[in-house]
C-alpha cells in the first residue's frame, strides 16, 4: 500500500487509516448530535404540555406551517409512522381547533389537512420554545457558535428550507 506525503503524530499517514479515522470522527460528531436531540427530548415535551399537547401532536402542527395542505399519509410518511396512527392525532388536533380537514383539490376521497388560525398561533409558539437553545450552546462564544452553524450548515443544509421544501412538495 503506497503511503501518502505528510505525518499524522509523526508517522506516515496510509490513506486507508486516514479514511477510518474520518469515518470514526463522524461517528462521534452524529452520536453527539443524536445524544443531543434525546437530551432535548424532555424539553420539547414540557414545551408541548404547556399547550395540553402530547409529543406526537406538537410534531405534527409544524408540518402544516408551510405550504399547501397536506394529505394523512404524507403526515404519516413525515413522522414515520402508519397513516392509521394519524388519525387519532388529527382528530384530537381538530376537536381543540388547531386544525381543520378538507378535501384534496383532485380527489374528494382524499383528507387534506390544514392549519387553523388558533393553530398557526400555537405553532409560532411551540417553535419559539422548541427552538430555544440549550444552556450549552449559549455558554459558547458567538465565534464557536457561528463555526458551529457554518459546519452543521455544510454537512447538513438549511434545516429552515428543507423544512418548508418537504412541506411544498407534498
């Protein structure tokens, strides 16, 4: 195996080794990034009682933010989960007046589902607790924060467009 110019601690790096110790560091940066999602996890719950909401319903009004409505099964693909899970969800979600079923445009049979007004109230509100930053990041510089976004940014794209390009294309 041909070994490359330049030195890792000294040694001469081969390329494989490089590759495993990328792959390896990417490993931990994603289990980082993972832990810190479940870590959130009572937070967004706590957020979405404050509204008499379970996890599952707060998850589900955001995908209605943006874009035309939208259909139960692309609800159920975007949370993962069965459309007959959505049901039960969305029934729920109604009866409060968070948000309203319809008829898709090209086919009556189909349910479209549709944020109310009180809805849009509610998720602008949710959002702005979901996404309050934890103590952590605010500990860190606005230097770190900014390398911090621009990596995310590279490695995973713009979490607000992706959002609002799943949300208009269904």
């Amino acid at each position: 195996m041909p070994i490359r110019a330049g030195k890792a601690g000294g040694a001469a790096v081969r390329p494989r080794q490089r590759r495993g110790r990328t792959a390896q560091l990417a490993a931990e940066v994603w289990g980082a990034m993972v832990h810190a999602v479940w870590a959130r996890r009572d937070h967004m719950i706590n957020v979405a009682s404050k509204f008499e909401l379970t996890l599952p319903q707060a998850k589900l009004l955001p995908l209605l933010q943006h874009g035309p409505a939208r259909t139960m099964t692309s609800i159920a693909e975007a949370l993962g989960c069965d459309a007959s899970n959505i049901t039960g969800i969305v029934d729920r979600l109604e009866a409060r007046g968070f948000i309203a079923r319809g008829h898709a445009k090209h086919d009556r049979r189909i349910k479209s589902i549709v944020l109310t007004k009180h809805g849009r109230q509610v998720v602008n509100e949710l959002m702005h607790g979901f996404l309050e930053p934890p103590e952590g990041l605010r500990r860190l510089s606005e230097q770190q924060l900014g390398v911090l976004r621009d990596i995310l940014l590279a490695a995973l794209g713009r979490w607000q467009e992706d959002f609002r390009g799943a949300a208009k294309a269904k």
